[in-house]
C-alpha cells in the first residue's frame, strides 16, 4: 500500500484521511484507526510514517511506511500572465490568476494562500475597464514571493515585486483630461515643458518626461502639440493637444502714464512703467522685454529730483514701439 504528497505542513487530519482513501483503493476500506491499525509518527516530527496493523484485526496485517517530504515554499514571483485585457471579466481575472499560481501549488487558494489586490480599482460592474496593476503576494506557508500584474488594451505583463519596496497597485490616470494654455509660437521648448510637468504633476505626483509621457513636436513648428503617455508608464495613459497660438507684437506706444511726480523714488517709477507695460504684456521685464532710458539723469540721491523726459522702447519678439515719459 503505498501513500504520497505528504510534506511537512501536511496535517495528521490529512495523512489520516490519506491513509483511509488508501485503504478503501485496496479493499480494505472497512479497516479502522484504532481498531485495525495504528500511525506512528507526524509529519512535522518525523521523516518517516508507519502505518502499521494492529494484532486484532482480521483485515489487514503487515505495516507500510509514508514518507515525508520536506517542505519548501514555492516563489511565485517570476509567474507570467499575459492573455489578460480590457473588458475581462472580474471573475475571469480571478480564475487565471489562480490557475497560474496553482502551477505552483495545485491547492493554492485566494486569500488562504495568496492575496489579490488593486483588482477592484479596475473594475466597474465586475468588469475591468480601466488599465492599471495588481498585486498578487504568497502569504501562508506553501507560497512564497508576489508579483504585479499589468492589464492594458493590448493585454497584460507581469513583474516580481521587490519585497523591500512593493509598489501599491494603480490604476493608471487617464490624462486626455488635462488641459494646458497660454502657449505659442514664442514659448521655449523649455517653458514648454515646465508647464506640462506642471500640469500633469497636480494629477498624477511622479509622472516624469521621457519615462511616463512624451511631447510631440515645438512651439516653433507646431500648430498642435501631443502630449502621450508612454506604453510602458505605470501611472498614466493617454493623451492630450496643446493648441499653439500665433503671437503678435503687442504695440505699447500709446501707453500713458500721469501718475509719476517729482520725489517719487526710482523703484516707484519703475514700477508704474512695469506695471503700465504688464498690460500688454504679463511677464515683461525690464532690460529683456523694454528698456527706459534717461531716467537716471532726472535722479538725485534715488529721488526724481529734475523734470524732464524718459524713453521706454520695446525690446525681443513680444513687444514693439515705445514711448516717451
């Protein structure tokens, strides 16, 4: 008679219902503990059970040995699952995660030998519509490891989770809603970019240029603007236009300023020409955007101290024309 896939977490319960399945299989299934034969030892003492007949019975005689495999956890870390996509079914999700696992272990069961988490982020009406990942992690004694579990439109990825550093899951942010303006001909790929990092940033923390979404195409040569998510980011999908307006020279020559009097300090002055100037312009600077001139003169001790006249003249690509104070 012969008993095996006894290990050692398998219980006494189970090695004695294996031994009475065993019993049955050969005809001897009238046999009782106690009565017709006696195990001696445990699986988690022993490397070796004896089953053996007891003097009274009239059924079985002779003894038989199990033995006891040792144990090792079974690291389901490098799984692969790749035939998941959108719009599965939660309860099919479910079914070839366990299947995959139960390579490992055939028992293996949800919750008892391993956790699923972030699938109910995916999910609206049991049906996974949304991209993101899932954590899959061994817990109990038979499994060991973890590993995420990407779903996207094209189907699914998996890779081992760091032990040290398990990322939670996420579902990716879609950020076709993201909107961003004020850009133009003028604007720098640099100032470009800043103000899409800016954008994305306050809805997804972490999102990063080159990694998790690209810019297609400049200011200079674009009338539109692509900003896409990359197929290999883990937080966002999608992607979003950005209209480039064609800038024109604002004029400031007909700028009026009455209010600068005599004793007034130079930072007041200038002040009130940034100030007029900013109205046509928003981020106008003094020295790159205009110039003033002859200010200087009209100075005593940091006060305007003398009349007579300052010129105000437009400098760069976002201005034009000046005016004379």
């Amino acid at each position: 008679m012969t008993v095996t896939g006894v290990d050692s977490l398998t219980t006494l319960a189970q090695v004695r219902e294996k031994v009475a399945e065993a019993m049955v299989a050969h005809q001897a299934g009238d046999a009782l503990l106690g009565r017709d034969y006696i195990i001696q030892g445990t699986p988690q003492d022993d490397n070796q059970i004896i089953v053996r007949a007891t003097h009274e019975s009239k059924i079985i005689t002779n003894a038989f040995t199990i033995n006891v495999e040792q144990h090792l956890a079974q690291d389901i870390s490098n799984t692969e699952i790749n035939d998941i996509r959108i719009n599965d079914s939660e309860e099919s999700v479910s079914a070839k995660i366990k299947k995959a696992i139960r390579k490992y272990y055939p028992q293996a069961q949800n919750n008892i030998d391993y956790t699923v988490t972030g699938l109910d982020r995916l999910v609206e009406n049991h049906q996974v519509v949304h991209e993101g990942s899932i954590n899959i992690q061994a817990r109990g004694q038979r499994l060991t490891g973890g590993f995420t579990l990407w779903i996207r439109d094209s189907g699914s990825t998996t890779t081992p989770i760091d032990p040290n550093n398990p990322n939670p899951p996420v579902k990716l942010f879609d950020i076709s809603t993201i909107s961003v303006t004020g850009v133009d001909n003028l604007t720098t790929l640099k100032a470009l970019e800043a103000k899409v990092a800016t954008a994305i940033e306050n809805e997804v923390p972490g999102a990063v240029l080159k990694t998790d979404y690209m810019i297609e195409g400049t200011p200079q040569q674009n009338q539109r603007i692509t900003v896409r998510a990359t197929k290999d980011s883990k937080l966002i999908k999608n992607f979003f236009t950005i209209q480039v307006k064609n800038y024109v020279k604002q004029d400031i020559s007909e700028i009026e300023i009455t209010n600068i009097q005599l004793q007034d300090s130079k930072s007041t002055v200038l002040d009130k020409i940034q100030k007029a100037i900013r109205k046509y312009y928003a981020q106008a600077q003094i020295n790159l955007d205009y110039t003033v001139k002859g200010l200087d003169q009209l100075l005593q001790n940091g006060l305007l101290a003398h009349p007579g006249s300052i010129h105000v003249e437009a400098e760069g690509e976002r201005l034009s024309g000046g005016f004379v104070l």
